[in-house]
C-alpha cells in the first residue's frame, strides 16, 4: 500500500499544527472568577455598656479563724468539718478545772471585801464620827464649867473670901479647857471630812479590786469555752480531743458562705465610672452560663502598693454550690451607650498603619475595604462611631485575609470556592 503525503504538510508542518491550536483555543472560555463564601450582616442598633473585665479568686462573705487565748487540752469537740453552726454556738471546749479553782478564790475574796465595806461604811466610820462628836460635847462641858469656876472665884476675891492663887489657877483650867474643845472640835471635822472620806475609799478600792479579780478569773474560765462569732460552716478544725490548744492559733474556722466574694483591683480611673450596686457577671470553671453578680464595695483608698482600687463583687451563693478559693473571671458593667451602631468582633479588622476597617459587601457581590472608627468594646461587640450605617452588609466570618474587590457569596461556613468550581466545570461543558 503506498501513502501519498501533502506537499503542504511536507513544507509547513509547523504552521499547520499552530492553526490547529489556534482554532482549538478559540473555542475554549476564560477560567471564572473564584468566589469566597463568607458570613454577613447588617450593623444592628441597641444599647452598649462597657466591659471592665478582671480575673479573680472566690472568697468568703465573712470568716472566722477561732483561736483560744489561752494554751490547754481540748476536753471536746461538738463540731466537724462542714457542720452549719449559729452565732454563740458551742463548738469546742478547754481542760479549765484550774481556772474555776481560781475562781472560786476570787468569789471568796470578793465576799470578804464586800464584808469589810459594810462593815467600814455602816459600822465603823459612824462610830468613829460619833465618838469624835462626843468627845466635842465632853470638851465644851468641861469648857463651861471651867469658865464659870473662874468667875466665881473672881467674885470671892473681890469679897476676900480666897486667895488671889485660887483665882489665877482657875483660869488657867479654863484656858485648858478651851484649848481641849478646840482640839476635839478639829478632830471632829477631820473624821467627818477626811477620814470618813478615806476609809470609804479604801473599802470601796479593796471590794472594787475583788471584783476585777473574779472577773478576770471568769474571763480565763471562758476562754476554755470556744463559740463561733458568726453564722456559717465550718471548714477547718486541724486538732482532736485530747491534743493541746496553742494559744493564739487557730483550732476552728468558720466561713459565711451565703454570698460569695470576688475581690478585683482596677485602674482608679475606671473604678470612678463604678456604682455600688452596679451589675457584672462572674465565669465559673464547670458553669456554662455567665452568674450574675453585683458590686457590693468601692474601696474609698488606693491600695498603697499597686495604687489600685480595690472592687467586691457579691455573688448569691444559696445551698453553698459554689465554693470558697474558686478561680473566675469578671465582667463589670460600665458606661452604658444607648442607640449604637453595634458589629460582632469578627468584622473588625486591623491594619498595620494601625487604622481599623471592615469588609462590606458592595451590589458587585464584592468584598471592599472601608476604614471605620470604633468606640466601646465588649467581648463579643464593637460600637462603630462611623464607617459603615445598618443599611450595610458587613463580612463578620470569613474576610481575614480577603483583598479587597474579592468576589463573595454569603452563606454558610465551608462553602469556600464552590461557586468558582461550579463555574469553572460549566465552562469545561462548553469546551468544542
């Protein structure tokens, strides 16, 4: 069989294969745009209020390390680990035998000091101020009675009827004789005005002394007797009976769980915007949902230390759930911006000229950059002072990275490229 060649293919054989190709390509279409599935929405429009967030640990609404004042053996214990006690509720009792021993010496002499002032204050000193009276009466008696004797025996002798001896030696009893009421007359008012003062005082002293004494001892008898000075549980008791109490370390500790304590520090400048009673929620390991939560106390003073303001925070704590020592995380409500133009975190998106912009989705079906300026910040929203209004749609999932003029389809989240497949294998169909 003989094959007959073309001269022409003979000669171009180049020519004719690039005609070829040229014909084929002319049929095929450009390979589509691809498209980007992203997530939008519209701006929305409400009230903001600013997020002062802070990590803290749970503590007690009150505590009471009880600690006994004096060292002794524990004789009993009416309480164990998370027993609910009452204020005034016995909870532990001390070796005191020695302790009322001294006691009762006390209330011994006690009675004997109020004996001695009974005995000084209706018996003695009246005695003592009667006897001075008498002795007053005595001396003016004896006065009187000298006085006349010396004037009688001035008329004997105007009579010569004695000697002038006589005379003079009965006045000189006279003067004696003044010279004794005088004296008992002076006594007199010292027992009325200083010594009935002082030995009324002296009594008064010993059974004000006796009385210290035996409360002093009733006080160290009391001291065996350990009462809880608040309501609450009992969540520490390290000693059993048997075992000696130390003085001033504490053998029972008693916790107010009822409410919870979240202790924050914050910038003084923030903790002016606060308000007693202001709202805020606490995160809690194990707890799916925010608690809700209040501010119970606005420290007046500056921690000296980190010249921080010190913020409680009161969490309800009914049936104990919660507990003591637990880590959380806060969220304090602050300045509350009514009528915001609001968008999900996701849609911001910072520049490196430090300017902040969104992805708004144009009638194009793509993606442009538009530079806003936001305000408030929350953990899942950001106010937007200007920029975008809530007639636009704004990329919230999916523009990270988009550049802008990106074409877009907004839908859900893994549909990236499905578009621009579909597309591409409908141009592959209308291939010649």
């Amino acid at each position: 069989m003989r094959v007959r060649y073309s001269t022409a293919a003979l000669l171009f054989p180049p020519l004719l294969a690039g005609l070829a190709f040229t014909g084929c390509k002319g049929k095929t279409e450009e390979a589509p745009e691809p498209v980007v599935s992203v997530e939008a929405e519209h701006p929305t429009v409400g009230a903001i209020s600013e997020e002062i967030a802070a990590d803290a640990v749970l503590a007690p609404l009150a505590q009471a390390a009880i600690a006994p004042r004096i060292s002794a053996p524990i004789v009993k214990e009416m309480v164990q680990r998370g027993s609910h006690v009452h204020k005034g509720e016995l909870l532990l009792t001390l070796e005191d035998r020695d302790l009322r021993g001294a006691a009762l010496d006390s209330q011994g002499s006690l009675t004997q000091a109020q004996a001695a002032y009974t005995a000084a204050t209706l018996a003695t000193i009246p005695e003592d101020v009667q006897k001075a009276e008498l002795d007053v009466a005595q001396a003016k008696a004896n006065l009187d009675v000298a006085n006349r004797t010396a004037e009688e025996r001035k008329l004997l002798l105007e009579q010569g009827a004695i000697s002038r001896r006589d005379v003079e030696t009965a006045a000189a009893a006279a003067v004696q004789a003044q010279a004794a009421y005088e004296t008992a007359v002076k006594h007199l008012a010292n027992t009325q005005k200083t010594t009935q003062k002082t030995n009324t005082e002296t009594a008064q002293g010993q059974l004000t002394s006796a009385q210290g004494k035996l409360e002093n001892a009733a006080a160290q008898v009391s001291y065996a007797s350990l009462r809880s000075p608040i309501d609450g549980v009992v969540t520490d008791r390290p000693l059993f009976p048997g075992e000696t109490a130390a003085a001033g370390t504490p053998v029972i500790t008693v916790m107010d769980t009822t409410s919870l304590l979240a202790k924050l520090h914050i910038s003084q400048a923030v903790a002016q915007k606060l308000a007693i009673g202001g709202a805020a929620e606490l995160s809690i390991p194990g707890e799916a949902d925010p608690l809700q939560a209040s501010i119970s106390l606005i420290s007046p003073a500056l921690d000296p230390g980190s010249t921080t303001v010190e913020i409680w925070l009161k969490l309800p704590n009914p049936g104990g759930r919660y507990r003591v020592g637990t880590p959380v995380h806060a969220v304090i409500r602050g300045t509350t911006i009514q009528g915001a133009v609001q968008l999900p975190v996701g849609a911001i998106l910072p520049a490196e000229d430090g300017s902040t912009n969104v992805l708004v989705v144009g009638s194009d079906g793509k993606a442009h950059k538009r530079a806003v300026k936001v305000g408030l910040r929350t953990t899942g929203k950001v106010q937007i002072l200007s920029g975008v209004t809530p007639a636009d749609t704004v990329i919230t999932e999916g523009g990270y990275g988009l550049d802008d003029g990106t074409k877009v389809k907004v839908g859900g989240k893994g549909d990236d490229d499905k578009g621009g497949k579909d597309d591409a294998s409908s141009g592959d169909g209308s291939k010649g």
